[in-house]
C-alpha cells in the first residue's frame, strides 16, 4: 500500500478538520487536507487546503461525478459534522452522500462535533443545567430529530466513528475520540495568572444557538463582581483570533461555559497559556481517562467558584500551571494523529 492520502470536510467548525490534517502532516507518514465548501452567508472562513467552489457546491447535477473528481486523490475520507459534500435541499441527504462515497473507494469515516449527534434527552438527564432547557420546546425538537438521525447513520453506515470531544463518546459508544488541537505555542507565556491586585476576567458572550455557553447567566455574575472592584471584566465579542490570543495571555481567568459538561477549542487555548479556566466538565471523569485543569462550575455555582479562586488565588494559579502540560499531552496534535493512524493504516507509534 503507498502512502496514505486524507481528506477529512467538509464542517471544519472551529478549523479543526484543518488542525487535524496538520497534524497528520507532521506526526504520521501520510499527507492530508482539509476540505470544505463554499457555502453561502457562511460567515468567517477557517484555513482550509481545498475549497469546493459555491457554483459546484450548488448544482445537483455536478454531485456524483463532482466527487469522484474531488476524492480520486485520496485513500482515505473523514466526512466531519455530518454534512454534505454538496448541497442538499432536503436536508436528509448525508447518509446518501456518505454511502456515495463509501461506494467510490476511499476508506471513509465520520467524525462528529457535537451539536451534530449530541442526545437532547440524555444531556437533560446528566446535567439539570443542561444548554438544552435554554432554546425552547421547537428548537430541542428539531435537534433531536436531526441528531437522532445522524446517530442512527452512523450506526448503518458500517465505517469508523470519531468524535472531537469525549462527552460524545456516550452518544456513540463506538467511536473513537480524536482530540482538537491548537497552536499550543501561540498561546504560551511566562505571566502568573491572579498576580495583580484587580484579576481580568476573560469571557465571550454568545446570544446564538444552541445557547450553549450560559451568557445570561454569565455576564450578570461578571458584571456585578467588576461593579464592586473585585474583577476587570473583559467582554469579548466580534474579536479576530490573533486578538483573541492576546486577549487570553492577558487575563487571569477565563469562563468558558456554564451548561454543557464538556470543554472544546476555547477552552484549550486558555489552558494552553496557562489560565485559570472555569467551565462545565460534570461528569466528564467517567469518559476520559484524565480530567482537565478546569475549574466546574454550573450557572448556580459560578459565583461561588469565582469567589473561590479570588479567595484563594494560590490554589487556583496552582491549578493553571497544570494546563499547558495538559495540552501538550492531548491537544498540540500529537494525540489527535495517533488516534488516527490505526484508520489509515499505520502504526501509531509513527506518531511522534
């Protein structure tokens, strides 16, 4: 067998399907790329190798032989957050796009993000404070009808199964995690956190949905330790990334989330300048075979928690310290390259 040859696309949410590439790149003896598509009002672009132009990504009629073309180059395929290669109308199309291209020859796989397969019911059931009590009745049924659906895919697909975040690895027992990775060294700085007398607290509000962050119970708790002194409160909100990465090496402390039970891009790039983290990781303990450097916090205890670490800065700056190992360990590509050699074939001691 010659090299391999990855493809993985077309979500690419938050740039992982590109980070994951890139790690392969530089951790296994294969080449890969990430692959997406131009699809219209899809707001800001991430680093991507190849894109699907909009006219081909839109015509119908191009699908099929469209990607034949576009896969011949590669042995193998992860299509990530269960969507299409090309347009669907319906919007039921994935599992007949995923089986057109299990048909043409690349090994292919599926990787889900999250909000693609995540189990409505079974979020409420683990966390009372579950984003899911927040979108209403409407929202939380077309998000189970649809993540029932991609699960139920995923199942009848017959390949291999990836998640980005462990949480889902109870949405889908068999699948396999494949860590997100960040430019760890971007992010590293000598700086103590909680060293100066008023800590800044980083945060980045999000009115969207799936309202997973918890921002109105977030923003009500900041705001009225700043009014009293206690906290320089650092709203971020339309801030480009290489901001962002000052923004992160600049604060104290950064709060994630309140609702979710599980940790994703932002909050490894906190960890990975050694920040104090707070964010939602209940349960997590039970997936993973190492917890984050997290503080947990839920919207009925984040003041608490807050108050905690401005009490006892020492023990909280302790806890920092711990995160930049950790995501050296799990989330600067290393890990994420080996978790995927076995799917292309390779010894994960390639990974190096």
């Amino acid at each position: 067998m010659g090299r391999p040859r990855l493809a993985i696309g077309p979500a690419n949410y938050a740039g992982q399907a590109y980070a994951w590439a890139e790690a392969v790149n530089r951790h296994l003896d294969a080449d890969a790329v990430a692959m997406t598509a131009d699809r219209r009002g899809a707001g800001f672009q991430f680093d991507s190798h190849r894109r699907i132009p909009r006219w081909s990504f839109y015509n119908p009629l191009l699908s099929g032989s469209r990607s034949r073309r576009l896969l011949r180059p590669y042995s193998h395929v992860i299509l990530d957050g269960y969507r299409t290669l090309f347009y669907d109308r319906s919007g039921r199309g994935f599992r007949a796009q995923a089986e057109l291209v299990k048909q043409q020859g690349p090994a292919l796989g599926l990787l889900a993000h999250g909000s693609d397969v995540r189990d409505p019911d079974a979020h409420l059931s683990r966390l009372p404070h579950s984003y899911f009590t927040e979108g209403g009745q409407a929202w939380v049924d077309e998000r189970r009808a649809i993540t029932a659906r991609n699960r139920e895919t995923a199942r009848s697909v017959g390949v291999p199964l990836f998640v980005s975040t462990p949480d889902l690895l109870r949405d889908l027992p068999d699948a396999s995690w494949v860590p997100v990775c960040v430019d760890a060294p971007a992010f590293a700085t000598e700086r103590t956190p909680l060293a100066r007398r008023v800590p800044k607290v980083l945060f980045v509000p999000s009115w969207r949905q799936p309202p997973i962050k918890g921002t109105r119970y977030i923003e009500p708790v900041l705001q009225g330790l700043a009014a009293s002194g206690r906290i320089e409160y650092l709203a971020a909100t339309g801030v480009p990334h290489a901001q962002m990465i000052d923004l992160v090496k600049d604060a104290d402390i950064v709060v994630d989330q309140v609702q979710s039970g599980f940790y994703g891009v932002a909050a490894v790039e906190a960890l990975a300048a050694g920040r104090v983290v707070i964010g939602s990781i209940e349960g997590l303990g039970d997936v993973m075979p190492e917890l984050p450097p997290i503080l947990d916090a839920s919207p009925a205890t984040l003041l608490d928690v807050l108050e905690g670490v401005l009490t006892a800065p020492d023990a909280a700056a302790a806890t920092a310290a711990a995160g930049p190992a950790f995501v050296a360990r799990w989330h600067d590509g290393r890990e994420s390259a080996r978790r995927l050699a076995g799917f292309l074939g390779l010894p994960d001691r390639l990974a190096r």
